[in-house]
C-alpha cells in the first residue's frame, strides 16, 4: 500500500490511524503510523477499505490545497487589479488635469452624437512608466471612418531614418531633443471635436 504512494505525508497517515479506530502515539512519525496501520485489525480484515481512505486523504487533502492556493492567487489578482487601476486612474488624471491629453465629457453633451476614442491600460514593468493609457485610434462606428482614416499621414519619414543617423554622424558636434510627447500636442478646433 504505502509502495505505491510514499510521498504520503503525516497528517495523511494521522487521519487514516483515527479513521480506522487506532488510538494515536503522543509522538507519532511516519514510520510509526505506517506500522500502526500496517498492524492494525482493519487493516488486515480490510486492505482496500484502510487503502481507499488513505487514498481519499490524500485527495481531500489535495483539494483543500488546491482550492486554498486558488483562494490566495484570487486574493493576489485582485489586489494587482486594484493597484493597476489606481495607477491607471493616476496617470489619467495627469493627462486631463495638468498636460490637458485627455478631456472628460461634459455630462450634457453625454447623450450627444460624437467620436470618443476607446482606451485601456497597457502594462509594461520595465519601463518607466509601468502604466499607461493607450488610445485606438482604429477604432471606427458603423459607416464612419477612424481617426487614423482620418487624418492625413504625410510621408513615410521611415525610410529616412538611415540617412538621417548617416548625417549626424558626420559631424562633430550632434544636438538631440526629446520629441516623445510631441505626438499629443494636435489640437481640434472646438467646433469640430463632435
């Protein structure tokens, strides 16, 4: 019995000794329990009874862990979640308040027709900024363009990269600036933003 299974562990083997009726050594081993169930009346009349509850310890034993692991992992999400939307709602409130990225809609204009980009929070831990808000500027209503439709793209200044790193590198003296933020500064007129 205990060849098949010998990862068996002493609460295992403690519930199986009281389950069969054996009264329990004040220091009780492994070693001990194992003989005392191997000695035992039950045992030697009922092999498959003693083996199904040792089998059925192990599995409850086994759940419990499972559903307590599960329980812990939940708690652990949860508390994530939570953390990730307080951040969330940090780095928005920074956008509308101070940079004016991003505008809350006047709860009278709610009800009107309009195009309000959807957006979600988009992790990434190595950067320095861990949370952030990323827009789809894809996204489109039924039988109207996206904003990425339509707005005109210029030319594809990718290709230009190259000759661009080629230059700077000729001369001794190179100046960069900083442009990560520039993409936001386009501006609606007031009477279009609807």
């Amino acid at each position: 019995m205990f060849q098949a299974a010998k990862s068996f562990i002493k609460e295992d083997l403690l519930l199986v000794v009281e389950e069969i009726g054996e009264t329990l050594p004040t220091k009780a081993t492994i070693s001990k329990l194992k003989d005392i169930i191997l000695k035992s009346k039950e045992y030697s009349e009922y092999p498959d009874f003693v083996a199904s509850v040792l089998i059925t310890a192990v599995a409850d034993k086994k759940q419990k862990d499972d559903e307590k692991k599960r329980q812990e992992e939940e708690r652990k999400l949860q508390h994530e979640l939570e953390l990730e939307r307080l951040q969330f709602q940090t780095v928005t409130s920074d956008q509308s308040e101070t940079q004016a990225i991003i505008e809350e809609v006047p709860v009278d204009e709610v009800n009107l027709s309009g195009n309000y980009l959807p957006h979600r929070p988009v992790l990434k831990e190595s950067s320095t900024t861990p949370i952030r808000p990323v827009f789809d500027a894809c996204a489109r209503m039924q039988g109207h363009p996206s904003l990425n439709e339509s707005l005109h793209s210029g030319p594809n200044l990718i290709e230009l990269i190259p000759d661009i790193l080629l230059r700077f590198r000729e001369k001794k003296i190179g100046v960069t600036v900083d442009i990560r933020k520039a993409f936001l500064q386009i501006s609606i007129c007031k009477e279009e933003i609807s």
